[in-house]
C-alpha cells in the first residue's frame, strides 16, 4: 500500500477520536438507574461515588447513570442524595470490556439518617457476553488455587490443552498485559513475565473474540494489573518446596514477593498533582527437577528469575488521568538434557532479559464520552553462551555413530543473539451513541526492529551413512517489520438481545526483500527442480468479520453464537531465518518471504442456564478450521547425483502449506452445596486433525528417511479428545482448601519408524493438586496466611512428552504439558496489609 494511503487512514481516524470515546481492554463500566424504593419514581441528580477513587457520576434526568473507564477489580459503590439514606453496595465485580449492571433503590428517613450497606452477589450469566470468556481473579490465582503462574490457571480451563487452546498452535494465542502484548515477534512466545501479586484479573476468551482484538487465531488471553487506591496497602509472600520428606521431591524452589500502593501528594504548601503508584516485584529461585544432576556441576540456583511491574497513575484534571508503568523481566538458567547427563559443564547457559515503558493519557469528555491514547517501547533480548569451536570434533559421543548417543565432551555447539524492540501505538475508541448503541473503533500500530546472530549445529544421522553429521541453522539479519490495523464494532441491545457485529482491517508488511540469490543456492535449485522462490514480501491486508449474537430463552436463560474471521502473521522467524539462503550443513532450512497470514475460521453455539440460585449449567459447541499453517517443504537430490562428497544433499524451505481442523463440544457446571462449599466441573472433548503438528514436520521427517506425508491429515500432537476438571474450594472462617483434579485421555505420538505421524497414544494422565491455607494471624499490623500445598497427591507417574528442540521452540521457558515429576509439598505464607 501506497504511503498516501497511510496517511489517509490514519488522517480519518483521528478524525473519528475527536468524536468518539476510546477503549483500551483493560477497564469495564458501572451503569444504572437510581429510584426511589417506595414510590419508584427515577432520582436525577443523586451522585454516584466509586470508593477509593476519583471516579463517579451524577443521575441524569431519567436517572441513568455510567461511569465509564473504570479499571477491572472489585469495589464499594455509594449512592447519595439529600433527603435519602445513604446507599452503598460492596463486593461490586468490574470485569474486561463488560457493563455491571448496578441499580439502586434509595430510602427516605426521618433524621438522623443511616447508611445501608448491601453485598452484591456475582452474576453467572452476563448477558453483554456472546463468545465463550472466562474472568481468573488476581485472588485466586494468589490465594485460592494451587498453581504458581497465570499460566497454570489457563490450563484448568475447558478447551485447553497445554498452551494450546481450542486445537490451535501455542503461537496462535495473543498474550497481553494491561491490553499490550508482551510476546516478541519472531517467535511469538512470552516474553515477559510478571509478579502474581500485581494481578487484578484475567480475561481468556477461547472462542471468537470481537474486532478490537487482532493478530490470534486461536484465543487472547489479556491480563490485568493494579493500580494503586486511595489508601496505602500491600503484602508479601514466600513459599518453598525444600521439604525431602522420602514421600516427596523437591526442586529447591523459592519465591518471594512483595507488593505496595496507594495515594502520593505532590505540591508546595498544598495539593497540586494528586497521584497514586503501584509496584510489585518477585524473585524465583529454582534448582529445577534435576536438582541432584544439576548441582553437583553449577552449584544452586540453576534457575534465576525476578521481574517488577509498577504503576504511577497523575489525575492532572477532573476528567484526566496520566498513566506510567514499567515491566521487567530477568531469567537465567542452564536446560538439562539427557543426552549430555555425562558432560554437564558443556551445556550452554541461557538468558532472557525484557522491559517495557508504556504511558496512556485518557480524558472524559461527558459521562458517555471519553479518550484515550496508549504508547509503548518494548525491548528483550536473549542470549545463549555456548561454544561453535570446530563443533564436529569438539563433541565426543558416547557411540560415534549415533548422533543420539550421549555426549561424553565439549561444548553446546550453540551461540546467540537476538534483540527485539518494539513500539506499540493503540488508538480506541467509543460512544454511547444511545441507550441500545454502543460503538467501537480504533486504531493499532506496532513497528519491530528486530537483530540476530545465531549459530547452531544440530547432530544427526545422514541418510545411507554410519557417520554423523550436523544440521546448522544460521542467521545474521535486521528488519523492520510493520502492522497496521483498523477496527470498527458495534454492540446493539433490544429486547435483552445483545448483538456485537465487527470488522477488522489489518495490514501486514513484513518489510524484506532478497536482492540476488547466491549463484550455490540458484545451481541446487535448478539441479532439484525446485520452485523459485520470492524475492520481496508482500505487503497483505485481509479483512475479518466477527459476528456474535446473545439471547435470552427466560430469565435464567440464555444462549449465544458466534462466527469470525481471525488473521496473524507467522512467527516471523520462518521468513526471516537464513534469509541469504546459504547452504551450510547437511539440509539447511530456508525462510519464505512469502508466507501468508494465517487464517482460523470459527464458530460455536452456548447454551447458559442457570438451575437455582447455586446451581449454574453451560453446554458449548465448537469448530475450528485452520488455514495456511507453516511447515517445511523438503528437496533432496536423488541417490543418482549424490556423492561422498556432497554437501548438502538438499534444502528445506517454510511454506503456507499446512492446515487443521478442531471440533468437540464442553460442558460445565457449578455448585454451591453450602456456604462454605462450593464445586466446579467441566467436562471437554476435543478432536484436533490436521496436516501438520510443526512447522518443521516435513523436514523432521525427511531427516530420517521418511516419505512425504503429503495432505492426509492425522491427530495433532494436543489431540486430546477427553479432558474432566474438578475443582472444590471449601472455605470457613478457619481455614480455606482449595483442590483440583484433573484427567487427560492419551496424547498421539509416533513411533519410531512410522510413515504415519500420530499413531499411536501415550497414556491417560491424571493429576491432584490441594492448597490449604490457615486464615489470618495478626502481624505486624496485618493478616498473616499460612499455607501449604501438595501438587500430585498421588504421586502418578504420568509420562513425560520429549521436549520440541527444534528451532524456535528452544527458547521456550515452561511446557505446562510436561510439567509433571512426581509429588512435590510446598509450604509458605502471605502477608496482608
């Protein structure tokens, strides 16, 4: 696209932001109307106060009220008029991109008047959602549930399967903090973690999502965190797991945390600015699963990780708020491999350090109006130290020839560098047209500088040869990739009817062009008659309709429906990688500039009931098509022109080629047997088929002989078709207990020598986790909580998947699937203040 018409669009939007009010998927609305309890007449004019904020509004003349930009958390709402009692309701929930409907009813009373305090109740079928969504509180992944990251709690979730959520790649997820992603661009992984403690909520949306979101195909799962309140509060938290009782392991983990906010005053002699900060901050120490192997070569700890996440909110004005945070993030640690369990010292250390720097300025212009702009510099960079000092004679293998044997000297042949720095620009926007109009539009642009130095040999076993030989992957380039979106949405309720209708325009431009092939690579090309490959990315703009539809059967009814387009680009690793088409090593793999976005089709149908009071039942259906996969295509010269002396033999390129299906349905229900007891299950069967599992599929098989698999499709590696979860959470004023079990039908794999992937079945896995904490000594002025925890009471054996070491899968930090060694017992305590 023509820079004009860049300018165009972004001239046009602005435009639309001095009219309409932005949205930036962080915060929620209060709304309702205000009457008086005996005669039912509407209150204008009674004021409506959010407690320990700046924030409010006033009754109009129907008595309708909204308080828009209300970040997501839970709050006491007061409503107060002259000649009423003064009403307030607490507990009140704020949930991501929703309206709490919150009415009041205000009572006349004689002199003195008297306040009256109500709890509200949580609601379980929100009627403004119409895809399948799901809200994690920041209390209970800090207090109630036995996991030790957001992460974990998406894996209790119905429809996921390790990272991968409703049949789709892990890298088809969108992860977001405070509504910015925190994933770099190459590998489209996490890259920045942050303290549990600074979590609000967690909204996960596994079905269709509305047009705001862009770049997933798959599910967005978008993180809150905290700002700081109007009165100073915080705590910390430690827990450990070095307890070898014979009946458990250990890791030697520790982890500490630490968090504080509230209200700052800046002036001379008097108020100027008011303000309020939030920061928090945790370190983990680890010695990892293989403490016993690891230790005795690198001492404690071999895994090292801390991060800070800090907030610094100005209210520079009646209707504007100034907003500052800043995110780090640094890990440090070496990866056991048993491959290398006889020469521990020459495995590579590796490090990931990222932060980020964001500012938003957001104005109210009426109750129904307001702007917001968010900006932010995201950098990481990560490195591995290991040693490509003549690699072939370097390493010494137990068998000479096999490359799998374990390696008795040298080095990781392995060194890197990659720098990613990314500036993100959101633009949204909103107005109350009316009561029934609620419209969406918005603008979303991030810019990538992208640096790498790579070197990496990888042994194998060529084809027809007893010696070993060696995969290198290569790269040393910059880019500047660009994405462009524009967003226009509509949410219309009539008649209890809630219709959310969206398109998105996104514009991907990769930003390479290759300006000659090297003569080698051209002369092989030929030689294999492979296709010519593309010499400048194209710039791709596609169009997504979402379309999501919410209506009420009876009052305790409800059903909804859902259909979308969903585009992303790739990891942009598989373009950019060996990007000069060098020929090194045995069969090298080739980037394609011209990769397509991928595609993922989706719809579903829900149906909600709630039973009774504490009875609440959700049955989903679901389909999923996925179009324009990546995975490898492998040429490899016939046995008649290759010769001792070849090298390579071949090449691999990336192409669009792949393609999956997902299909199954979910049931839910929830259960409230007393007040101290409550209960959840979900039940999930999921059929995930497709060609490819990997983006280097076709090229793993090629190394070992393997014929092409051609298009017939297999069961994905997250193929699990049945999943059951129940978690129970019992709670007096004593003590809380919190349990979780969960049961997992067979994953595929293959066996060796197969020609088909996927055909045979691991077994079935089942994990019980319990959480029991004590409930509250005082301290120091606060409230002390021990706790301990007990992760797979039962001590299952279940098995552990190999890890995916290929490529731009080795970067990963945790593998939620292959989480499981044996009973561990942790023990710890939080501190409130």
């Amino acid at each position: 696209m023509r820079s004009q018409s860049y300018i165009a669009l972004i001239s046009f939007t602005l435009i639309l932001a001095l009219t309409y009010h932005l949205h930036a998927g962080i915060t929620g609305t209060i709304s309702g109307t205000i009457r008086d309890k005996e005669s039912d007449n509407l209150l204008p004019g009674a004021a409506v106060i959010v407690e320990g904020t700046t924030m409010g509004a006033m009754a109009d003349k129907n008595g309708f009220y909204m308080i828009h930009n209300l970040p997501a958390g839970t709050y006491d709402v007061n409503v107060s008029m002259i000649g009423y009692s003064k009403f307030t309701i607490k507990n009140v929930k704020v949930n991501v991109d929703l309206n709490t409907d919150l009415n009041f009813y205000l009572t006349t009373k004689v002199l003195p008047l008297e306040e009256v305090v109500v709890t509200k109740s949580r609601e379980l079928i929100q009627s403004e959602i119409t895809s399948s969504t799901y809200f994690i509180s920041g209390e209970e992944i800090n207090q109630k549930l036995p996991i030790d990251s957001y992460l974990d709690a998406i894996q209790l979730l119905p429809g996921a399967v390790g990272n991968h959520i409703r049949g789709g790649r892990e890298t088809d997820a969108l992860y977001m903090l405070d509504g910015l992603p925190i994933q770099g661009g190459l590998s489209r992984e996490i890259s920045s973690y942050f303290p549990n403690s600074s979590i609000v909520e967690m909204m996960v949306q596994t079905g269709g999502f509305t047009a705001e979101y862009g770049q997933a195909s798959s599910g967005i799962v978008n993180v809150v965190t905290k700002d700081g309140r109007n009165k100073v509060a915080g705590g910390a938290k430690i827990y450990t797991d070095f307890f070898d009782t014979g009946l458990t392991g250990n890791d030697n983990t520790r982890r500490l945390e630490f968090n504080v906010g509230g209200p700052v005053t800046i002036g001379l002699g008097g108020p100027l600015i008011n303000a309020n900060y939030f920061i928090s901050a945790d370190l983990n120490l680890s010695d990892t699963p293989f403490r016993k192997q690891m230790r005795e070569t690198f001492g404690s700890p071999i895994f090292k990780n801390y991060n800070l996440n800090s907030k610094l909110s100005f209210d520079i004005g009646s209707n504007t708020i100034l907003t500052f945070q800043g995110l780090l993030s640094n890990w440090n640690w070496r990866q056991f491999d048993p491959q290398w369990e006889l020469n521990l010292p020459g495995l590579a250390e590796n490090k990931h350090y990222s932060h980020r720097l964001s500012v938003s300025l957001t104005h109210t212009f009426s109750p129904k109006f307001f702007a917001s702009l968010r900006a932010a510099s995201y950098s990481y960079k990560r490195t591995v130290a290991g040693s490509l000092d003549e690699p072939q004679t370097n390493l010494v293998f137990e068998n000479p020839e096999d490359p799998f044997s374990r390696i008795l000297s040298g080095e990781q042949p392995w060194v890197e560098e990659t720098k990613e720095n990314i500036a993100v620009f959101k633009l949204d926007f909103v107005g109350q047209l009316n009561s029934k109009h609620l419209l969406k539009a918005g603008i979303d642009f991030q810019n990538y500088d992208l640096r790498s130095q790579a070197d990496r040999l990888t042994p194998i076993r060529a084809l027809k040869s007893t010696s070993i030989s060696f995969l290198e992957s290569q790269n040393d380039f910059t880019y500047s990739p660009q994405f462009l979106a524009f967003y226009i949405q509509d949410k219309i309720e009539v008649n209890g009817i809630t219709t959310n209708l969206g398109l998105r325009y996104d514009i991907f431009a990769p930003q390479i062009s290759i300006e000659q092939f090297p003569q080698e690579f051209q002369e092989l090309r030929d030689l294999l008659h492979a296709p010519i490959s593309e010499t400048k990315a194209p710039i791709s703009n596609p169009i997504s309709p979402r379309l999501g539809v919410a209506i009420p059967l009876s009052e305790n009814e409800r059903v909804h429906v859902n259909y979308g387009w969903y585009y992303q680009m790739p990891p942009l690793y598989y373009l950019y990688t060996n990007s000069d088409h060098q020929l090194n090593g045995y069969l090298p793999i080739i980037g394609n500039v011209d990769l397509k976005p991928i595609k993922t089709t989706t719809a579903e149908f829900s149906y909600k009931r709630l039973i009774s009071d504490d009875w609440f039942f959700m049955l989903t259906g679901f389909v999923k098509q996925f179009k324009n996969l990546v995975d490898t295509q492998t040429f490899i010269l016939p046995d008649s022109l290759r010769t001792l002396e070849t090298s390579p033999v071949g090449f691999s390129r990336y192409s669009s080629s792949a393609f999956g299906k997902a299909t199954g349905f979910e049931v839910s229900l929830q259960k409230r047997f007393t007040k101290e007891l409550s209960t959840r299950v979900s039940y999930t069967y999921l059929k995930a088929n497709g060609t490819s599992s990997a983006a280097e599929d076709e090229f793993n098989r090629a190394i070992i002989g393997a014929p092409p698999k051609g298009k017939p499709q297999f069961p994905l590696s997250w193929d699990q078709r049945h999943s059951f979860i129940l978690n129970a959470d019992f709670e007096t004023r004593q003590f809380h207990v919190n349990a979780f079990y969960r049961l997992f039908s067979p994953l595929p794999f293959t066996t060796p020598g197969s020609p088909v992937p996927n055909n045979a079945r691991l077994s079935w896995r089942n994990i019980f986790d319990i959480k029991v904490s004590i409930k509250s000594w005082r301290l120091l002025g606060g409230k002390l909580f021990p706790f301990f925890e007990i992760r797979n009471l039962f001590d299952e054996k279940n098995i552990i998947n190999p890890s995916d070491d290929t490529g731009i899968h080795a970067y990963r930090l945790f593998d939620p699937i292959n989480s499981n060694f044996g009973r561990r017992l942790r023990a710890g305590a939080s501190l409130e203040f």
